[in-house]
C-alpha cells in the first residue's frame, strides 16, 4: 500500500510532510508545515471524537498508537485515513511523533494494517476463532475469551473437546469438517452447553463457519463467529412454550386429563418434575374454603404428575391419593399466601422449608432436587389447587422469568380447570335432577321380569333426556315406556321429567298406546309454542321438538303387547330359540311435530319371550352407522344369557364406548301370561235378576282360592257394578276376576258412557254405589275398549281394617 508520511512536535505541530502526503491530502508542505495537525479536521466535531489526532494520545507515551483518522482534502473532500503513530526522541530530550498513513477509502480489507484489522476483530461483538486444517486454535478474539472463559493462551495448538469438553465440541467439530471439505459456508448452527466462564449454567450458543482460502485457493483452515443467545433462546422456548400448551391444555372438562396436560407441559421445557394437586371440593364441583394455616393439607388431592425419568421416582404422593404439606413448606406459604414462591436453590438441610418433611428431603437428596417453584391454582379470585415444579441437578435453578412463564402457564390451566369445576357441578346438579325424576324402583309383577339399564353420557355433551317406566294398569297389564329428549343438560332432564310425569298421567286414564302418544305430542306442541313466544323466535329450539318415545302395553291375560312409536326405534323381541328381530312397527313423527297420526300394532308374545326397549344412544353413539349397530345390537341379543340382568350388562358392554357421548336407556322385559286358574270370566245376560247368580258366582270363586276373607266386598263390589251395567248400559256384559297380586275385579259393557262418582243426598234413593266401590276397594276406575268400556276395582289380598 502507498503510504505516507508526516512529523509532529510535542505540541502536535507538523514539523515535516512527504511528498506522497501532498499527493494524497492535497495540501503542500509550504501550506501544511507549522500549523496545528488539528487543521486538518474534516469538521469541528472531528476535533472531540476519537480520531481527532491531536498529542498526547491515550496510552503509554513510548509505544505506538493505531488510529483511525477523519480530514479534509483540500478541495472539500473527507478522507479516512489509517494511522500508526510512532515516538521519536531527539538528542535535545524533546519528543516527537512520526505518522505514517494509508487512505482505507482505497484499500482493500485484507491490504489494511494488520494491526487495524485485529483492532477491528477484537472489539467485534461476535466471539471469532481462526482454526487450522487440523481444527487446532489458531487465533481468537477478545470477545470469544470472555464468552467461553477461555485466553487464547490455553487454546493454541489445541483442539475444541479438548478445552470446551462441556460445549458440544463434538457436534461443532463435525461441522467445521464439513466446511472444510465442501467450502460452502454453515450459517446459524445452534448448540448448548456449558462454559468454564459460566459452569453452573447452560448456554446456547449460534455460529457461523467458513473456510479460509489463500490468493493461490489453498485451504488454510476455518472460521467461525458466534454469539451468546441463551437468553434469546429462553425467551423463545418460553413463548413456544405459551403457544403450544393452548392446544395443549384444556382439550376436556375432565380434571384429571387436565391436570395431566398440564404437568406434560411444564416438563421438560420448564421443569425436571411437575405435580399438580386440587382441593376435595374442586373435584365434587364446589368453590373451595378459604386455606387455613393448619397442620397438614389433607383437603389437597394428587391429580397428576410427570418427571423427566420413567417411572417418576422422585413422587412422594401417589395419584388419587392426599397431598399433604406442613405447615413451613413452600407449598403451605403458596396455599396460605395465594401467592407464587420460588426456591431457586433448595438444599436438603434448609430450616423453614422443608426440612420437617422427611419424605420430601428424601427424594431430594436421592433425585438432586434443588430448585423449586410452586404456584397457586387461581382462576376468577378462587385457589383450586397447587402446581409444584421442581429442577434436579443436570438442570440450571429456576430464574425469575421462570417464575413469570410457570404464572402464566398456571394461570391458563387454571382457567381450564375452573371450567371444568363448572361443568362437574352444573353437570352433577342436571345428574340429581335426572335421577330423581327417573324411576327409584320399578314395581313389582308376577307377570313381568324386568331389568333395566341407564347410562348418563361421559362426554362433553353432559346429561340428556332418555327416560324409561314401568307403570301398572288396570287388569293386571304393565305399561313400558322409553323415550329420549333431544339435546343435553338441565333443560333436557327437565323436560324429560315433565314428559315422563305427563305419559304417567295418560297412563291413568287406561288410553291405548297411540291415542296417549296424541295426546302427549299436544303437550309437546303447547310446551314448544310456549318456549318460542318466550323466545321471540330467537335462541336455540325448544329441548322438546324432536321428542321420541315408544309405549307399549302387555295383557298377561292374552299375552298381547299393543305398541305405537314416535319417532323411537322399534324394540327387539328375543325368543326362547335365541332368535332376535325387530317387529313391522310404523314408526310415527317425532313429538312436537303434529303432522302425522300414531299408530299402533299389536302382537302375540310368546310364553319367556324377551322384549327389549332401548333408546338410540345405544346405536348410534360415535357416529357409528344405524345398519350395522342395529345387526350388532340383534346378534348381541341373540346370543345374551337368558338371565336378564346379565343379558343388560352384555348389551351395555358389546354396544356402547367408553366415554359413551348420549345417554342410553335400555328396558329388558319377559313377559309371562296368567295362569287360567287365576281368572274367573262370566257373560251375563242383561237381567237385574243375573245380579245375585253373579254375586254368588263371585263368593264361590273367592272361596275355592282361599280368599274368604274378601267374599263380602267383593259381593257388594260385584252387585253394585253389575247392577249399574244391567241397568244404565248395553249388551254384552261381562264380569271377570283375576288374582295377581291384587285381586281385580272387571265388569264390561257396550256402552261408552262413563260413571261419575257423586256424594248423594240424604234424601236420594240411589247414588250410592260408586262411592261405595271407591271406599270399600284400592282403587277403581274406568278404561274404554273398541266395543264398550270396563269398570274395574282392586282390592288388596289382605284385609284392611280401615275399609269399615
């Protein structure tokens, strides 16, 4: 490189001035010598800035200083020159300086002072290292000793395993070899570990390599460049961390599966060990009691934990289990404070923490636990629980902004879980609601086995609205009843036990199946446009639209079963053989739809037949395909146990997931028909003297079944209904005894005319005999059948001693 010279006094004068410097700057010696080096400042402000030139300069007078210096051309221009200034001493004793200079603004970077240069690498913010072909330390800068910790005195010559053994040095020395062998350069190369500058501590380091090529293309060895981004890298594995665990956390309203995720998050991106723990009343739904300092914490239960090693040695509770901390332990604090406490460096022996729970200093000193944060499980002013995280010895101890990420970490499965507290309460008040509007136990009839299944929905749809019933009728014959209201939750049980209380009450009245399902689809009609006015036509449909049901009605005395559907599937019908179908039903519209008539089919059901009635969640739950669960459920039954309880349980296996998302009812019935000896039935004829042949007809009957206690009221029961139908009504008569478990007693007729029980006067001759068969008997009533109507009354076997 041209250079150029120039001499100055003490005082920073130009004493002297080469020709090349008069080429360079412009300026010639006649105009440049005597005055002020600092007339050369490009501006004012060059005169106070590090390159203003002026002597002394910083540093030792006797060595030589490198400076980059700012002047002026001499037609206005700025020239950035390169400087080394050199000490002279004159036999005189005064001190003078020699300058010389290269213009930077025309040399190339390698041409420059190698003294700038390496004044330029040292001060650079990347760690740089020039390494031989043989990957041995060459030359390093300032920036990479204090990074690593390491001077370049104890690199030279050597190789990086053998001074970072705890940096990667393996993986790093891979990719320099394969810069060296392929020339093209590796950017961003990322890797972790720890330094002698900071051995307690993890680092990330990002670098950069590149060959180092001669003017000739020899390979003299590589480069690399990098830099400290452990915070960075931190900061961002703390917000990756954020972002996944909303995907990650909350994906049911089940408290266990929550917690899980929640633990299977913070390890191992935040902790070596997470636990997380809630209160009693959390788990039944409740808000829990305000935290007390108490010894112990036995309302805490173990919900989930998680570790870094299999098995998770280091757990003190088990699942399922109380979690229970004294009273100086940083958990108590945490739960007593509302507040978060960390721990960053833990010992075994520290007083006030945990040193009053051996358990808990066992596992530390067996795992190496050293640093612990806990925080509380705080959503909408309410602490739910805990979450404890702790580090083991590989493990850097937890900082500040570990704290902050595990709070809001906490914070959203927090949120999570006080949705879930929600859900289990709202989902347990719409259980309660559900069961007690459900039948408490199914009455008893030695004409009907019965067994019965209901399976409230698992899943996130909550309770619905199937119901089942088994209600008695009058001659002996069993009503079943099954039907599914749409939608899930407190409406739906709700409308459920209105429906359910509405088909009891048709029932009372003895209509046949298809006439009570009109009736009951008006109700559903009237309930829907109620809703609706209520609405304004706006919000979701009413839970009644859509309501199906199936009511069946058996007669043990013809063992006939009279069904009408609406909108519900059809029952099964499993026969002594072990063959299952499904009878020809029409199936009518859904209730709250009043478009089409129900209409009913009525069938022979043979001697230990089963008739099973179910509601749709046991086909079609999953989304499984109506075809192929119907075969399945058929195949299923055909190959049950005669015993119907178990057949129940082999239904609800083979059919339904686990968790199921609909409620499923399922009615099993196996009918038996009336034994002829227990039924007496006798035609008469339309003749007031046939009332005494029926009267003792009746007592002779009684007699011959060991009944003579009930001869005398059933007597008067019989010649006050027989009488009435003689009298009032029309052709044919008849009168029918049965013994059940009650005894019945039934008079037809062909008139359709119903009585009416009345209080008579004192001075009426008549009137009486209707309110005599309601006080001497159970109960009585009337039903309509397609040729007449049938008075009936029941009386228990036993005597009461109240009836007179």
């Amino acid at each position: 490189m041209p250079t150029v010279t120039a001499v100055l006094d003490a005082r920073g004068t130009v004493v002297g001035w080469s020709k090349a410097a008069a080429a360079l700057t412009g300026w010639d010696a006649a105009e440049i010598l005597g005055r002020s080096v600092s007339a050369l400042a490009a501006s004012p402000v060059d005169r106070f800035t590090p390159y203003d030139a002026r002597p002394p300069w910083p540093g030792s007078p006797d060595q030589d200083h490198d400076l980059v210096v700012r002047i002026r051309h001499r037609d206005g221009g700025v020239l950035l020159l390169g400087v080394r200034a050199t000490p002279l001493a004159y036999a005189s004793g005064d001190r003078n300086w020699h300058l010389s200079a290269i213009d930077l603004g025309h040399a190339s970077w390698w041409d420059a002072s190698h003294a700038v240069l390496r004044r330029f690498l040292d001060r650079s913010p990347y760690g740089i290292a020039v390494l031989d072909t043989e990957l041995r330390y060459v030359w390093v800068n300032e920036t990479l000793e204090r990074m690593a910790g390491v001077p370049l005195a104890d690199r030279i010559g050597r190789r990086m395993h053998e001074v970072l053994p705890g940096l990667s040095p393996f993986a790093v020395e891979r990719q320099m070899r394969t810069v060296l062998s392929t020339g093209v350069p590796v950017l961003d190369f990322e890797y972790q570990g720890t330094v002698p500058a900071d051995p307690t501590r993890r680092h990330a380091f990002s670098t950069s390599f590149l060959r180092l090529d001669d003017d000739e293309g020899r390979v003299m060895g590589v480069c690399y460049m990098g830099v400290d981004i452990t915070e960075r890298r931190r900061t961002r594995e703390r917000l990756t961390l954020l972002t996944e665990s909303g995907a990650r956390i909350g994906t049911t309203l089940d408290f266990v599966t929550t917690a899980r995720e929640l633990a299977a998050t913070a390890v191992p991106d935040l902790a070596d060990f997470a636990a997380v723990d809630l209160f009693d009343e959390v788990l039944d739904g409740q808000e829990p009691t305000t935290v007390t300092g108490r010894s112990g914490w036995p309302r805490l239960r173990r919900m989930a934990y998680h570790s870094v090693r299999p098995g998770a040695p280091e757990v003190v509770a088990a699942l399922g289990r109380p979690a229970r901390y004294t009273d100086m332990s940083p958990m108590a604090r945490c739960l007593r404070d509302g507040v978060p406490v960390l721990e960053a460096r833990l010992g075994v022996d520290d007083k006030g923490r945990l040193a009053d729970d051996p358990d808990r200093r066992a596992a530390m000193a067996a795992w190496g636990l050293h640093s612990l944060i806990t925080v509380p499980l705080r959503a909408r002013g309410t602490v739910l629980g805990l979450v404890v995280l702790m580090r083991s010895r590989t493990s850097d101890p937890f900082e500040t902004d570990d704290l902050a990420l595990a709070e809001e970490l906490v914070s959203r499965a927090a949120i999570c879980l006080d949705n879930a507290r929600r859900y289990t309460r709202e989902h347990n008040t719409a259980l309660a609601l559900q069961h007690s509007m459900l039948p408490q136990a199914l009455p008893a009839a030695s004409t009907l086995e019965i067994a019965h299944r209901y399976i409230p929905a698992t899943g996130r749809g909550g309770v619905g609205g199937d119901w089942f019933d088994v209600i008695p009728l009058s001659g002996a014959r069993v009503a079943l009843v099954v039907g599914d209201v749409t939608g899930h939750g407190i409406t739906s049980a709700a409308t459920m036990g209105r429906l359910r209380t509405a088909v009891r009450t048709l029932a009372d009245i003895d209509l046949p199946p298809d006439e009570l399902l009109a009736r009951l689809d008006d109700l559903v009609l009237s309930l829907v446009d109620e809703q609706v006015a209520l609405q304004h036509d706006e919000g979701p449909l009413c839970a009644e639209l859509g309501t199906t049901c199936l009511y069946a009605v058996y007669d043990p005395a013809t063992r006939e079963c009279t069904v009408a559907s609406a909108g519900h599937p059809p029952p099964a019908v499993v026969t002594t053989d072990g063959k299952a179908t499904y009878p020809e039903l029409p199936t009518g519209p859904p209730l709250g739809i009043g478009t089409l008539p129900f209409e009913a089919i009525t069938m022979q059901l043979p001697e230990d037949a089963v008739l099973v009635l179910f509601t749709d969640g046991l086909l079609l739950d999953d989304g499984r395909d109506l075809t192929a669960s119907t075969d399945r459920l058929l195949a299923v039954l055909a190959a049950a146990p005669t015993n119907l309880e178990a057949a129940c349980d082999e239904v609800v296996a083979a059919m339904l997931p686990t968790p199921q998302n609909d409620d499923v009812a399922v009615l099993m019935a196996r009918p038996h028909g009336l034994d002829p000896d227990r039924i007496a039935t006798w035609d008469l004829p339309r003749d007031p003297a046939v009332v005494a042949d029926a009267r003792a007809m009746a007592a002779d009957t009684l007699r011959a079944w060991g009944l003579d206690d009930l001869v005398f009221t059933t007597e008067l029961v019989v010649s006050e209904l027989v009488t009435n139908a003689v009298r009032y009504a029309c052709d044919p008569v008849r009168l029918r005894l049965i013994r059940q478990a009650t005894l019945i007693c039934e008079v037809w007729d062909g008139s359709s005319t119903s009585p009416r029980l009345k209080h008579a006067r004192t001075t009426d001759e008549g009137g009486r005999g209707l309110y005599m068969v309601a006080r001497l008997t159970r109960r009585w009533g009337t039903r309509y059948t397609p040729d007449g109507k049938v008075i009936w009354a029941e009386q228990s076997l036993e005597p009461d001693p109240d009836t007179f």
